[in-house]
C-alpha cells in the first residue's frame, strides 16, 4: 500500500515535459541561427509556448534542402512511391489525431470543429495519393501538327516552390498545410512553407509526421516566422521557381510580384481559400506547379 501510494504521490508532482517547437530543415529539426522567438498562447491562456522565428538564413537553408532534394524526388521517385508516401502521412496523422486536435483547439477551434478540420487534412493526403500517377495523363497530350512529325506535350515539375500561410486565415494550420503541400509535392516538387504567425503549432508539428513517412530529407522544409520580414527574401531569392501566396490582395502581394519578375519566378495567388469547400481539391493545383514540355519527333518516310 505504502509503494502504491508513493507511486501516486510521484505522478501527482511530477513536472510534464513541455514540448519546444523548432524548425523543420532537410529532415531535421534545427532552432533559428538567429536564437530570436516569438510568443504564442491560445485564447483561455491555458497553453503558452515560444516558437522559432525564422531568419533570412534559416529560409536560405531551407531553400538550400529543398534544391539538394529535388532532383531525387522528381526523377528517381516514381510517382506510385510518391502516393504511398502520401498515403503514409495519412495513416501516421490518424495514428496522432487526439494530439492535432488538442493542438487545433489551442489555435481556437471548438472540439468539433477541430476533429473535423483533422478529417479533411487525412482525407486530402489520400485524395492526392490517388493523383499522383493519373494527372499526367489528363494534362498530357499528343498536339495535331501539319508536318511529318510527331508532337507530344507533357508536365514535369518547376523545381522549389515556397508557399506562404495567409496571415488572416479562418482555417487551421493544419488543413491549409495539408491543402498547400500534397498538390506541390506529388507533382515531384519541393517545398519551403511559411506556417502563419497566427496559427503556427499544427502546421510545425506535422514536420514529425514528415520525418516518419519515408519523405526523403528536403522534399518539405516548414518554417515559422513573421511574412513580413522575409516576404522581400523568398520573392528575391534566385533559386526558388515559384510563390504560393495564400494571403488576401495588398501590398505585400504587389511587392512579391515585383520582386518576382528577376527570376522569371510564377506568383500563384490564392486569396485566403476556404479550405473545406471540395473545389480546394483538385488536379488543376498539381498543375499551378508544372511546366509543358513539347517534344518533337520525326515521322520515318
């Protein structure tokens, strides 16, 4: 009896180990070069954490793993094994609900609303699953010329996209992560996302369903950070092919587009999307993120 209460008497002062949210960069998680962190807690104030800000080196790091891993993830994976990674983070992100939901609610959703939210993010990754050796086959075609050659058009992927959270959304970080990712990814591109400064923890630790889903390293890098500081970073950066800018219509999207055109580099905007509606779940944003080649080849006389 003494034993078991002293058993009791340990668990009821024990101190729990609170979780430190750090960046998610080539497979690993480092804490920003810079040291600096920003505060969040939810709306009761019944969790408060610190959460990485992410710097102008962290992004070029990012970027940095996100272009060493893209030409084995666009050439050297198949695209059945990209769907089967897919369906994995899938399966993992069930396995782990009860924890994205309690994390969901912290970001100021109702039990329902968050369990839902959790629902649509699992049933996305596996809509996408299913794309990834199929899209090909709607966006490609065999083009009508006058001349004795065979014409062919087919996607291939732009190469590292960054996709930016809207800083407003309504939507968790979760669902617009999952929404934002799957699409840019099972088209064999990789990925640096900005996780919104508002709702960060969801999207941040889903980097832990990344690692254990046999995503090679780089495929998908997540920071978080204040847009506003790095906007002028990622819109300028060399090496990044594309922008997903989910945010609404301003002045940080007009100096993205501006900065944008030294590299020739795509801006797709989406303005903050409701995520839930099914027309958010669809091919043509795996294409959003592809190029067309045409290949001619000579008919034998």
């Amino acid at each position: 009896m003494k034993q078991e209460k002293d058993i009791q008497m340990s668990s009821e002062t024990r101190l729990s180990v609170k979780k430190t949210y750090k960046l998610f960069i080539g497979g690993q998680f480092p804490r920003t070069e810079s040291g600096r962190s920003f505060h969040f807690e939810s709306k009761d104030r019944s969790f408060q954490t610190n959460l990485c800000l992410a710097s102008r080196k962290d992004f070029r790091n990012a970027v940095k793993a996100a272009r060493g891993a893209f030409k084995g993830w666009s050439e050297k994976a198949t695209p059945m094994l990209r769907g089967q990674i897919l369906y994995r983070m899938a399966e993992i992100l069930e396995d782990r609900r009860v924890h994205f939901t309690e994390e969901l609610s912290f970001e100021g959703l109702s039990q329902k609303e968050a369990t839902s939210q959790v629902d649509l993010a699992i049933d996305r990754l596996i809509h996408y699953a299913g794309w990834a050796d199929k899209y090909q086959q709607i966006f490609s075609s065999v083009n009508p010329v006058q001349t004795p050659y065979f014409n062919f058009s087919a996607l291939e992927p732009m190469g590292v996209i960054t996709a930016m959270a809207a800083t407003e959304t309504k939507e968790s970080s979760l669902l617009e992560l999952v929404s934002a990712m799957a699409p840019v990814i099972v088209g064999g591109n990789t990925l640096v996302y900005l996780a919104s400064k508002k709702t960060p923890l969801t999207a941040i630790s889903f980097a832990e369903v990344l690692q254990a889903s046999d995503l090679p390293a780089g495929v998908v890098n997540i920071l978080t950070g204040d847009e506003t500081e790095l906007l002028t970073h990622i819109a300028g950066h060399m090496d990044v092919n594309a922008v997903l800018y989910l945010g609404s219509e301003g002045e940080s999207l007009n100096n993205l587009k501006l900065l944008a055109v030294q590299n020739l580099k795509r801006v797709v905007h989406e303005e903050t999307p409701d995520w839930k509606n099914p027309n958010t779940e669809s091919p043509y944003w795996i294409q959003n993120f592809q190029e067309v080649k045409t290949t001619w080849h000579p008919i034998g006389q």
